[in-house]
C-alpha cells in the first residue's frame, strides 16, 4: 500500500471546527477524479461521481482532537481547554502545535522534572499549560497566539512492515479510503448510481457538520468509514477487546447512537464472507459515530459503519496496521457496486 497519501493527510492539523488545511489537501488529491464537488457552509467537502437516482453517501469525518487557548498570562504560559476527547494525562510532555494568526506555533506542554516532581503529576485540564518559550503575553499575542487559536498534537508518521504509528489516524484514515475510492470510483459506478463522497467536520464534538451534508444530500444508503478502538492491550481482558488489530475491517453492529439496521448488517457481512473480506463484527456499547445522525435523517437512511481497528485514538500516537486498511477499502469498494442488491436486502417483507 502507498502510504504517502496517508502521511500527507495525518500530519496536517485540523482539530474540530478548523479542518480547511485537511480539506484542501483532499481537494487537490480528488479534484480530477469526480463530476463536481462543493464546500458547504459547515466545511464538508461534497463530491459526486455518477448521475443516477440511487443516492450512496460514503463519509469519512476530516477532524481530529485538538486544543483551543483559552488564556496566556503575563509571562507567556498558554492555557488550553479539549476540542473533543482528550485525556488529560495524554498531554503531559507532549509538543503541540497552534495555527496561530500569524503562522504556526510549537510549544510542549511542562511538567515538573523529577528533581522538582511534585507528589502527582497534573491529572485535569485546568492544571495543564503550554510552553512556547515566550517571555509575557504581549510576545504571545504578537506570535498569534490569543485566545481563539486552535491546535493539535505535532505528529510524526512512521511505517515499519505493516504497521503505521501517527497522530490523527482517527480519522485520516478514513479520509484516505474515500480518497482511493473517488480514485477508482469510475470503475464501479454504472447505472443507476450517485456516489456522494462527504469528507465532513466536527464528528468528535457531537456529530456536527454530517447533518448540514445529509441534509444537502438526502441519501438513500450511508457508508460511515471509520477508525475504531482496537483494545487489544495488555490491560484488557479479551472480553473487552472490541477489536483487535490484524483481525480485518470492523463492521459495527451496535454502539451508544445506533443499532445497525439488522438485515443490512446480515446482508454486509455475507456479501464479506462470500468475497473473502478478513472482518471482524464489533458491539461497541460505549461510542458513536456520524452514522448515529445519519440513519435517522429523513424516514431514515440504512447505514453501515466500516471502520480500521487502531490502538490509542485520541493520542499523539495511534497504531494501525496496513492490512486492515486495505480489507476496509476492499469492503467499502464491494458495498458500493453490490448497493442495489444490499437495498434489497434492507426492505421488510410483509
């Protein structure tokens, strides 16, 4: 698999609300391969391949956890409050970089050393800050950094074998998977087919911008293309796994907004089986994604969630593996040209 794509959009910064950098990347990397496109007023970037009365809507959220600065004091430290779920002990000695006013900024966020270590390390957000090494407020705000200004983890993008290690997987690579499917979507969209491709905002501060999308679009069947909790990790018990890196692409069969339509979900997962899809069928009692919106649209949109197993979302450091991501592509790729058979399915026999 060509990870450079992936790499590219990883380590651009785009916390919830501030996803135009992520957006014009993907633009440039689609522009060429779809009948039209368009940025709504939320910032969901739109495009269309086909022109059939039969609406797919395939979403990938462009959005990742990010910091917005709340106050800088009179010597210069920055105060930051979550945009989405971070921990607060997942910021401690990180390096975060804000999209200041004027350019980019990097600072870390201090802890004590241990020469000066205090009896517990920070464990809320009101006691955390960031260091960009200025000297009062005035040499801040001069910076760009005033309060308003958005940032996100520093990333880097490692590839050893099959493995990737990056901030932000949740959820560029998803992002990516719409990106390689607009790529090839010439190939499967015949007939009666509109495959509406939706990079959308603000899912990780409540599902925000995929209702200004559906509402635009009015689907007759959604793809959400996800990356899920893989917790597969020494401090779980395998009953609490959810899903496990290397075991294929997670398709979900409930979480906390939506109980997936139960014949499409049976009809998924034997069109997966009978074309050699690795898979694994996650019940995720706890989380939610855009689907949780957008099956209730309208008299309601049957909607399947696929999603990439990763551990440590919502980190500076999240791990995939490659071969995941590529059952992912192949199942959404299957979903798309068996759609109609799949909308079968979907009806109730009365």
């Amino acid at each position: 698999m060509d990870t450079s794509k992936l790499s590219k959009l990883t380590l651009e910064i785009g916390p919830s609300g501030f996803e135009d950098r992520v957006i014009r990347t993907i633009l440039s990397m689609i522009r060429g391969y779809v009948d039209e496109f368009n940025v709504d007023n939320m910032g969901n970037l739109i495009a269309r391949i086909g022109n059939g009365p039969f609406k797919l809507m395939v979403s990938a959220h462009a959005d990742e956890v990010g910091v917005m600065v709340s106050h800088v004091d009179q010597r210069g430290f920055i105060k930051v409050v979550p945009i989405g779920g971070i921990d607060p002990w997942v910021m401690i000695e990180q390096e975060i970089v804000f999209m200041g006013r004027n350019g980019d900024v990097y600072g870390t966020v201090g802890v004590d050393p241990p020469h000066l270590r205090r009896e517990r390390p920070p464990s809320r957000f009101e006691e955390l800050y960031v260091d960009a090494g200025f000297s009062s407020s005035d040499e801040a705000s001069k910076a760009g950094i005033v309060p308003g200004v958005a940032g996100a983890f520093a990333g880097s993008f490692r590839v050893r074998d099959n493995v990737i290690i990056s901030k932000a997987l949740d959820n560029r690579v998803g992002c990516s998977v719409l990106v390689d499917l607009a790529e090839e979507a010439r190939k499967i969209v015949t007939g009666d087919l509109s495959l509406y491709l939706v990079w959308n905002t603000q899912e990780e501060v409540g599902l925000r911008g995929i209702n200004a999308a559906v509402n635009s679009i009015n689907p007759n069947m959604a793809i959400v293309v996800e990356t899920t909790v893989a917790a597969d990790v020494p401090a779980n018990p395998e009953s609490e796994w959810i899903t496990r890196m290397g075991n294929g692409a997670a398709i979900r069969a409930l979480d906390r907004s939506m109980v997936t339509n139960p014949r499409l979900l049976s009809a998924v997962l034997e069109l997966a089986s009978l074309r050699g899809v690795k898979y694994q069928v996650q019940v995720n009692p706890y989380g939610g994604t855009d689907a949780g919106a957008i099956h209730v649209h309208g008299t309601g949109v049957p909607t399947v969630v696929v999603s990439t197993p990763a551990r440590y979302i919502h980190t500076p450091h999240s791990v995939v593996n490659l071969n995941d991501i590529e059952q992912v592509k192949l199942l959404v790729s299957i979903i798309v040209r068996e759609h109609e058979e799949l909308s079968k399915a979907v009806r109730i026999q009365v």
